[in-house]
C-alpha cells in the first residue's frame, strides 16, 4: 500500500499499515517526515478536556520514543479548554525516523505526487516526481494524508473548500531558548487579567486560581491575551501584528526553551504554491517582531534567544474531501458517539479569523465524540482513503479533527483499515467490516471507546 503525506497522519498510517502486515510505501513532498509534529507545537488532540486520553498505538509508540531521548514534557493543561501533550521536536524527528525504519515503511523524500492512474473508481498508480524524474508507484490500497487532499482531488475525488478569503489564517510558530522560567512563571501567577483562562464549563475556579494552578505546575502553557494591556496595547501600537494571543507551552527543559505561535495570515489558499509561498517573508517579520517584544515586555523573555523556527508555514485549513459520510458540527459540540467509529476527536471547536478574530466552541462536558468510518471513504473511489484534517467533515466540525491528536487517531485507522482491504483482497474499503476493524484496532491500542 501507498500513503502520501507524512504528517501526523501520514505516519501513523504508515506504521499502522506495516504493523499490519502490509508493505508501506510513505510518500513526502519534503526532505525529512513529520509534518507539523516535528514544529514544535504540542500534540493536541491527545486528551479530550478532562484528562482521558484519546489515542494509543503508533501515537504512544512515538511519545515514547521522545521519552527515551529525554525530549517528553507530557500533558500540560492550559486552564482554558485544553490538553496538549508537549515534546521536544528534535526528539520526535528521531523517534519518527526509528518508528518508520523499524517497521521496514519505504521512505521516499523530496517525492510530490503529480498524477493519479484511475479506471472505474480504482487507483492502479500514482505518479510522482523525483530528482531522477518521474517514477510510477503501483499499489493495491492507497490512504491520502497529504493534508490538502491532493491524491484523492488527482484520482477524480470532489472536495468542499472555504472561499480563499475564509480560509483560516496561516503561521510560523518560533521557540525561544534561554528563558528565565521562574520569572516567567512568576508573572503568568501574578498578571491573569493578561491571559485566556477558565472558558471551559468545567472549570470552576477563577482566573487568579487558575494561574495559581499553572505556577504550580512549573510549566508555561497558556496564552496571552489580546484584550489584556500588554498584549492588547502592542497591537495598538503596531509593535506586533493583530493576533488573538501568544499561545506558548515548554519544548525543553535543558535548553529552557519554550515554544510560541503568535503570527497570522489571512486569505491565503495554501493550494496555491505562489500564494503560500509569499506568506513566508510576511510571517518571518512578524517572528522578528514577535521576538522584539518577548524580549522587551514580557518578563522572562529579557536575556531569551532565538532558538528555531518552524520548518515551514503551518496551514489549518485547505480541502475537505466529500466522503461516504461527513463529520457534523453537532455530532463535534454534542460529543456524540456511533458504532461505526474508529477514531475519537475532543478538541474544542477552533475557527481562527483575521487578526483578532477567533471562535472556540468547547465539546458538551469536556467529552469526545466518534468519526465514523465513512468519513475516511471518498465519495467514487473504492481503493483509497483519507486521514488527517482533508477527511470529510463540515467546516466547522473540520476546526476540531484537524489537530495533531486526532490526525493520529485517524492515520492508525486509515493505515489499519487499508492493511485489512489489501490483506482481505477486498475491492472496495466499502466492503470493509467496520465491527471487526474497531476490534482489531482497540487490541492495537486505539481509543474508540470508554471515554466521556
């Protein structure tokens, strides 16, 4: 089998595949594979509002392997809505390397997809271009982890996309090393009118004893506010681009490096390279100017250095494939459960807009809610699946799946699911028996059930 797109999808579906049995091929555009998990941002997703964890398997296998290489922080929560699991992206480079490597996945860098050999709703090849040219890959079962849905779109798929203006903005997150954490700590305890806190129903205390609650912890995962005076204030004054906050977390304690995403760009189709990649140099003044102003204002940050940037710019929002069934707003803010299942998402409902704009919608009682299998299934194909953030779903809906967490949930399904058509000879993933899938994927370790 064949999956384009090493992302967090992309990879969980990969490793799922081969633990399977199947013989992996992973497809990336890029020269190393990860996607956003090795950014640097925390994995969100992982653990829906009160504390459950929602994914296991290939998800599990690389926390670990950031364990060992001392690069695991953990789940932090941001005493706003959220639980994000925070690592060290230089260790989950490696521990994504090792995870592939030891599985025996064929690993084809700097490889874009240019073409799709289709007949009768059946893929037979891609068509990808390297260095050496152009190379046909053969396959029996395809999954598209690509983010942007560009397989499926190639082989004849249909797809739902936010007109270029809607399109939720693009970043580049950045991290900064040599940070005076305690002093840093000691502000967010002292300051929690400057920070985004308590929105979650479920939590019933104050903004001050929120703060006091993330002091204890040690750590700083939390955000900065645009309507407080620090923040708020340098918008105004032109000192840093309009951003709803400074969201930061902890990347390593060694290096007392923390993590920082606070650039925006609206109105950028991320399908289209030209317009992508002008957002680049635009992005990169607003780290600088990021930079000037930790360093300026906010304590901790005085005697801080610029550590790294992210790889690339990050996109939240392209295609969404139509699929056999699509993921609902409701089904998301009603953590709504199903028997066809095979992932579970629990992320709040996450729309960011142009400057200060965003909407966040938390799930009813901190829940998950399930993403049915045909979500995965475009409509026309029999030989290919989707995962990660292109899968069926409503705008909406898609503001929640479309984190790091569940694109995990849902690679280890896909790359599961797709081993089981291939190993079954089957000749459409619709013939697939979506009771014993859920089976053999709880046994591998995934969540799909026994959380709120």
């Amino acid at each position: 089998m064949i999956v384009v797109g090493s992302g967090p999808a992309g990879v969980a579906a990969a490793c799922a595949a081969a633990d399977n049995g199947a013989r992996t091929t992973l497809v990336e555009a890029n020269p190393f594979p990860g996607g956003e998990l090795v950014s640097g941002l925390p994995v969100d997703g992982c653990l829906n509002a009160r504390g459950e964890w929602l994914v296991g398997g290939p998800a599990r296998a690389l926390f670990d392997g950031c364990r060992r290489r001392g690069g695991y922080i953990g789940p932090l929560f941001d005493w706003r809505l959220n639980w994000g699991v925070c690592i060290d992206p230089a260790a989950m480079r490696l521990a994504i390397v090792e995870e592939l490597a030891r599985r025996g996945v064929r690993l084809l860098l700097g490889s874009c997809v240019q073409g799709a050999a289709v007949a009768a709703g059946r893929l037979a090849a891609v068509e990808i271009v390297q260095r050496q040219g152009r190379v046909r890959l053969d396959g029996d079962v395809f999954v598209d982890a690509s983010g942007d849905g560009t397989l499926a779109v190639l082989a004849g798929a249909t797809c739902d996309q936010a007109p270029g203006g809607a399109l939720q903005p693009v970043s580049l997150t950045f991290r900064m090393g040599q940070v005076d954490l305690p002093l840093l700590m000691r502000f967010i305890r002292d300051n929690p009118g400057e920070f985004m806190l308590a929105e979650s129903p479920l939590i019933d205390k104050s903004a001050a004893e929120c703060v006091q609650e993330i002091y204890r912890s040690g750590l700083p995962f939390v955000p900065l506010t645009a309507k407080g005076p620090l923040l708020g204030g340098a918008i105004a004054r032109g000192d840093v681009a309009p951003c709803t906050g400074i969201f930061m977390w902890p990347t390593s304690l060694p290096r007392r490096e923390v993590g920082l995403n606070m650039t925006r760009l609206a109105g950028v189709d991320a399908t289209d390279n030209a317009a992508w990649s002008a957002a680049l140099p635009v992005l990169a003044h607003q780290v600088e100017q990021g930079v000037a102003f930790l360093r300026d204002r906010v304590p901790g940050f005085a005697d801080a250095v610029l550590a790294d940037t992210a790889y690339g710019v990050g996109v939240r929002e392209t295609r969404r494939i139509r699929g056999e069934a699509t993921l609902q707003d409701d089904a998301v803010r009603e953590a709504r459960h199903t028997d066809d299942g095979i992932a579970r998402g629990a992320h709040h409902i996450d729309l960011h807009g142009a400057g200060t704009e965003q909407t966040r919608i938390p799930v009813r009682e901190g829940g998950s809610y399930d993403i049915p299998f045909g979500c995965l299934v475009p409509l026309g194909l029999r030989n290919l699946l989707v995962a990660g953030r292109c899968i069926s779903s409503t705008r909406a809906a898609n503001g929640s799946c479309r984190v790091m967490g569940t694109c995990l949930a849902l690679g280890q399904a896909a790359g599961t699911a797709a081993a089981r058509v291939a190993a079954d000879g089957l000749d459409d993933t619709r013939a697939l028996d979506v009771t014993a899938l859920r089976t053999l994927l709880k046994a591998q370790g995934a969540v799909i059930d026994g959380t709120r």
